[in-house]
C-alpha cells in the first residue's frame, strides 16, 4: 500500500497527543498531578495542539476536504465515522478539566472527567486502529496485533512525553512509572516482531486462480496488463519499495521507537536532571513510530494485486 | 445511508462474465468508458491523455493471461482474457466502511453506486474493495465505479433493446450477459446454473452478486499432437492413383 505521508503524521502525532491525554486524564482520575494551573494548562493545550495538526493533516489526503464534515454522520458502520466522531467528541472531556484544574476545583466531577477522558483517548486510537484492521483486502491489517500496537504506540509516545515535560518541573518519576514504561516497550517489541514473522505466512491467499474463477491450482501468468502505464490501482495498492530494505527499516524502527527508549528510562533514573534524556527518548520514539507506521503502510500488500501477478 | 439494506431485495442486477468466449478485445472497457464520460455521471478524467504517460479513471479492465498447460486435467496451455468491474456484492466492505453516506447498495435492484456529490475523496472503499472496482477520480477528487449503466438501463429515452450496460451492447462475442441474478428462473441464472459460474475470491465473504461462467474444457484432441500423414494409394479411385504414381516418380 502506497504510504501516504499525511496519514503517517496523522496517525503518529494525533497518537502521541491521545495518549497524553490519556494519561492525564488517568492521573486525575485518581489524584491531581502537584502543578501549578499555568503548566497543567500548557499540557493539556499541548496534548490537543498535537491532536488538531494531526486531525488537520488528515484532511489534506482528502479529495474534497471542505465536505469532511459528513465523515461523522455513518458510525453505525464505518470505523472512519466513528474515529471522527470520537476524535470531536475528546476535544469536550478535555476542555471541560482543563477549566476544573484552572477554577481549582478538583473534586469529583475532575475526577469523573478525567476517568472520561481517558477512556475516549483509548477509544479514539482505537478506532483509529479498527479502520486499518478491519479490512479482510489487507491480510497484513487484517491482524489482532494491530490494535494493541496502536494503543501502545500512543501511550507510550504520550507518556514520554509527559515525562519529559513534568521532568522539568522537578518531578521524579516513581518506580513503579518505570516499570510501566518498561514493560510496554518490551510488549511493543515483542509485538512487533512477532507481526514481522506473521507477515510471512500472511501473503499468498487466496491464490490467484480463486482471484479469476478458475479451478484451484491453475497456474496463471499475465501476459498483457489491461493498460500500457500505471494506473490508480498499481499505484495505490502496488507499492513495492520498502520490501527489499524491508530487514534493515525494521530493525531501525525497533531500535528507535522501543530499545533506544528503554535504555534512556534506565539512564534517567539514575541522574539529577533527566529531562534531556527523557526528551532524546521521545526523539527517537518519534521517529520510530513514524518509520513503523510508514513500513505498516509499505509493506502490506493488498489482494487485488492477485490480478497483477 | 452506508448501512447494507436490512431486507436485501430479491432483485439482484448483475453481469454474467463467460470467460469461454470473451476475446479480450477490450470494447467493453472502451464503451464503459465513452459511455460513462458523457452520461450524467460526468467526465471519467483523463490526465495527460495524449502524452508520454497518460493516466485516466476507467471502471472496466481487461487483463490477458497465459494459464499454464495442465497434465493432471488434461488441459493445454490457454490464454484467458479476464474483464474486471464492479461485481455489485450481497456484502460491500466498500459501501459499510464509507464515513459520509456517499456510497450506498440499493435495495431495489441491488447496483453499488456513489453520490458524488457527498463523496469526500477518502479513497478507504477503494482500499475495502478486493476487486480493484472503485478509481479515484484525481481530477473531480472523488471515487468512481461502475452504476450497472443506471442510466440506460431504466432509461426510457433509448430503445427497449438498448436498455442495457454499454459494456453488455457493445461486447461483439456476447460473452456478457445482463440479468436479474436474484431471481433463479433468469435467463443469467439458468446461465450460472448451467455452466457452474463461479464468485470471485468467495473466502473474503464480499459475495459477489456478477459471476464468472469458467473456461470450456478443452476437448481431448485438441492438446494430441498432429495425426501423422499418411497416404494409402491402393483406396484412391483409378485416376487419383495414376496421378499419384506420376507425381511419385
């Protein structure tokens, strides 16, 4: 599948501000984070700026973006819908605490919206997630794997990033946050290379003789294509240039959004000042779940190309 | 709405694709495309159509194989010509995961169709669709695909016999048939039942309403090599046989 950048960022960045999100409405859920309103201010604004340049980037890979409006009336059926909707709906919880924390009146409808908010964060990504993964066309999407690596790219990207930000407060993360994080990284990896060996088994169905109607096993070549240069179709769904580098893109993404991460959480608990090491982590997360996202889209294959064998 | 119809409709309008005798001679994809340009659906565009790499949106495409010969069968090597289009399926991906209602499959007569107008060019039911039936329209910036001939079919400008897809008029070796496939009297559905017309890729579950009636087996002669010749002089009649022993000399 043709990797389309806007999607990419859409999916990276909304992600990360998501799972900010989600962690703070978490943390008030059960207890205020000790910070003054300004800076719980500035998080929140944050976490939805992310969100909006994602949503917003979303709509440039639309050929009508000014109609995009309609994208929220069909969630009855369409995981799109239903993103959409979830993602206009989550500006509310969070605009609702951030006028609780800023009123100081963190009693327990804060706690209530907080515990909201950060259910429809999760709810948000995955939806997010279902759109991908509920396409039979795209065996490689079409993987329970996909939704949890959603969900942990989210929460994992957005909590470093809270770190880092309350890092500079003077906040030291508690053990048990560490170990969180940890073991997220580890399940991230786990996942994803348990993915990468599902995706050699996941290509060859169905075969291309189901593709043409003609009795299984018949051996099919094309000899001529149905037009001479590309059209919508090969582009779109025949991209093919991740999947010779494919080895080493994998292993660059693993290092970047998940070992490299973990190993700077394992540093930061050892100095004074661990917000430049907190933020280096969220670099390299950063452009890890971008790589990744961009060899989720790349090296997929979709079943139409059965006609083009 | 781009929820599937509650009660499907006994009426499923379809195409019946005999891969036995179509030719591959590409006037079906040619009508689609003359017909589906000026008809009210609007222009299918065209980007750099007379140039060095012209691109375009067409909602029929003829693809040509080499199936390779078949020892087990019996069966020689043949080429098949191949038409791709809308199959109009019992169960759309294409039409449930649309985000705006633009996509929707009518409950009277069961054609897939797109309004443009709601469309927003997000392109997921071109990725939803395992045929490769729906083109995004770089030009307008949205989806387009088959409408059966919507237009003609009902239309009672044309004349009755022309009240058919253009692809269905145009094809020289009627090897495309139009019917009601939900009703199994139909002259296309005794067609399927005959010839043992086969879905596409059933195990995706899209059940396709358009069915595809398989190569002919070839008969047996056909894959033995060439009788040798030979001449016995003795069964000609008189003449014959002296022109023979001349012509031997």
């Amino acid at each position: 599948m043709k990797p389309a950048f806007s999607v990419i960022f859409f999916t990276t960045l909304s992600g990360a501000g998501y799972g900010m999100l989600f962690w703070l409405g978490l943390h008030y859920a059960w207890s205020p984070l000790p910070l003054s309103r300004e800076f719980a201010a500035i998080l929140f604004a944050l976490a939805l700026l992310l969100i909006s340049i994602g949503l917003l980037s979303s709509l440039l890979h639309l050929g009508k973006p000014a109609r995009a409006w309609r994208a929220l009336s069909q969630w009855q059926s369409s995981w799109l819908s239903r993103e959409g909707l979830l993602a206009m709906t989550s500006y509310a919880p969070a605009l609702g605490l951030m006028a609780l924390i800023w009123l100081g009146a963190l009693s327990l409808p804060a706690q209530a919206l907080g515990a909201l908010l950060a259910l429809i964060a999760l709810a948000t990504v995955s939806a997010t997630a279902m759109i991908y993964a509920s396409l039979r066309t795209i065996p490689a999407w079409h993987d329970w794997r996909v939704l949890p690596v959603y969900l942990l790219y989210a929460v994992l990207s957005g909590g470093l990033l809270l770190m880092t930000l309350l890092s500079l407060t003077g906040w030291r993360p508690a053990s048990a946050v560490l170990y969180v994080a940890a073991a997220g990284l580890i399940a991230l990896t786990a996942l994803k290379l348990s993915y990468w060996q599902a995706l050699v088994t996941l290509e060859h169905t169905p075969e291309p003789a189901s593709a043409l109607g003609l009795a299984p096993g018949s051996v099919v070549h094309a000899f001529e294509r149905p037009h001479t240069e590309r059209s919508f179709i090969t582009r779109e769904m025949g991209f093919v240039l991740a999947r010779k580098h494919a080895r080493v893109l994998r292993l660059l993404a693993i290092v970047l959004s998940a070992l490299l991460p973990l190993l700077a959480l394992l540093i930061s608990h050892r100095l004074a000042a661990p917000a430049g090491v907190l933020a280096s982590a969220v670099l390299a997360m950063g452009l890890g779940a971008v790589l990744e996202r961009w060899l989720f889209f790349a090296e997929a294959r979709h079943v139409v190309m059965r006609y083009y064998p | 709405m781009t929820a599937l119809p509650r009660q499907p409709g006994k009426r499923q309008l379809g195409l019946v694709i005999d891969l036995d005798t179509c030719v591959g001679c590409h006037a079906c994809a040619v009508a689609c495309k003359q017909w589906n340009s000026t008809g009210s659906g609007g222009p299918l565009s065209d980007i750099d159509p007379y140039g060095k790499a012209p691109d375009g949106v067409w909602l029929n495409r003829v693809h040509s194989y080499e199936v390779a010969a078949d020892s087990a069968r019996g069966q020689p090597a043949t080429t098949l010509h191949f038409p791709r289009s809308c199959l109009h399926c019992a169960e759309p991906a294409c039409v449930t995961v649309c985000p705006t209602g633009a996509s929707y499959k009518r409950a009277e007569d069961g054609i897939v169709l797109v309004d443009e107008s709601k469309c927003i060019g997000c392109k997921l039911c071109s990725w939803a669709c395992p045929y490769g039936a729906r083109e995004y329209d770089e030009v307008a910036g949205v989806i387009k695909k088959c409408t059966l001939c919507v237009d003609r079919i009902y239309n009672e400008q044309l004349d009755e016999t022309e009240r058919v897809p253009a692809c269905v008029q145009a094809c020289p070796t009627r090897a495309r048939h139009f019917g009601d496939l939900g009703d199994p009297d139909s002259a296309v559905s005794r067609l399927v039942a005959e010839r043992s017309g086969r879905d596409l890729m059933p195990e995706l579950g899209y059940r396709p309403t358009n069915k595809y009636l398989p190569p002919r087996p070839r008969r047996a002669a056909g894959s033995a090599p060439p009788a040798a010749e030979t001449l016995d002089p003795q069964a000609l009649p008189p003449l014959l046989r002296w022109l023979d022993r001349v012509l031997s000399r």
